[in-house]
C-alpha cells in the first residue's frame, strides 16, 4: 500500500484513507477480524448468523478503513447438500429450519466420516455403528444426557440443539463436512 499512498500523494490527495470490504459467509467472523484488527468493540459481534443487518465502516489506524459487511449466500444452491451442510455449520439462522431434521442430517454425515467423535462426546455403547438411524441415535443422545420430558419421553428438540451448539463449537472434535477431492 506504501506505493499506492506515495501515488496518491503525488496526484494531491492528502489524508485520504485507503478503503477495503470485509465479505463472507455468514458467521465466519467477519466483525471479530475487524474488532481485533481496531482493538476494540467498533462492530457488533454474536455466536449466530445475522447480526450485522447492514454495512458499517470502521476507520483502523494508519488511514485504513474497513466495510464491515452481512453475510452473504448464493440465491440458489445447486445441491441441497450444500446447504444442509452450511446450516449445520451455523451459517444459516437456525429459526428457519427445523433443527430437529438437521441434526439428524449432521448424525448422518457424521457417521459416514467419524462415528467416533459423537460416541465418544456422549459416552454411547461402541457398538452402535453407522448404519444407526439418525433419529434413534438423537433418542440415545438425549436420553445419555438425561433430557426427559414428562412421563419419560426424551426431549429430541432439546437433543438437536446440544448436538448442533457442541458441534459448531468443535467439542465433538475438528471435523470437515467436506473432504478434497
């Protein structure tokens, strides 16, 4: 950037601040970068998607100013897969799906490539495979972790949301839904 502000100068422009955007999916921490970069709380930050509504310019130091932008998504995606798997990350609000249904999408995925990281997380019996049902599965989490409703029938809702929350904050281990090809 040293060139370019030397060009600038050079042109007579004074004190002008060089400008970048800061763009991604949503929740990957965009306004957290800008934050740390600025040493404090000019941007507002939330573990969910969605908090920064609108476009916001933060002035750093050192005459640079950064657009703290919302999230963005394609309009489309080609294969729901896609999107099911940027719901389960969190990049998507959880308000509009139903997290029941998603969870069972992420127990899916997650025992095709590591059945180990929820037997472990929830000290299930070793011998449940990955040929498990999703929805039976979420039944044994829930009941491992006590989650019961009255009369003893286990409170699957509350079950997808711990499994959702634990995985997107790695506690069931580093894993990648998407592998190189």
């Amino acid at each position: 950037m040293k060139e370019k502000t030397e060009r600038r100068k050079n042109r007579g422009i004074i004190n002008s601040n060089i400008r970048a955007m800061v763009a991604g999916i949503p929740n990957v921490g965009k306004s957290t970068f800008i934050n740390s970069l600025y040493g404090r709380a000019g941007a507002d930050t939330a573990d969910r998607p969605g908090v920064t509504r609108g476009r916001q310019w933060i002035k750093l130091s050192g005459g640079l100013d950064l657009l703290d932008t919302p999230g963005i998504l394609w309009p489309k995606f080609e294969d729901e897969n896609v999107g099911i798997k940027l719901a389960v990350t969190g990049a998507v609000a959880d308000s509009i799906l139903d997290r029941v249904t998603l969870c069972e999408h992420l127990l899916a995925m997650l025992s095709e490539i590591n059945p180990s990281s929820y037997i472990k997380r929830y000290k299930l019996n070793e011998n449940i495979g990955p040929e498990a049902n999703p929805r039976e599965l979420l039944e044994i989490i829930g009941n491992a972790r006590g989650f019961k409703l009255k009369g003893g029938v286990i409170d699957i809702e509350r079950a997808a949301v711990i499994v959702l929350d634990e995985f997107r904050a790695g506690k069931l281990g580093r894993i990648t839904l998407e592998l190189p090809v």
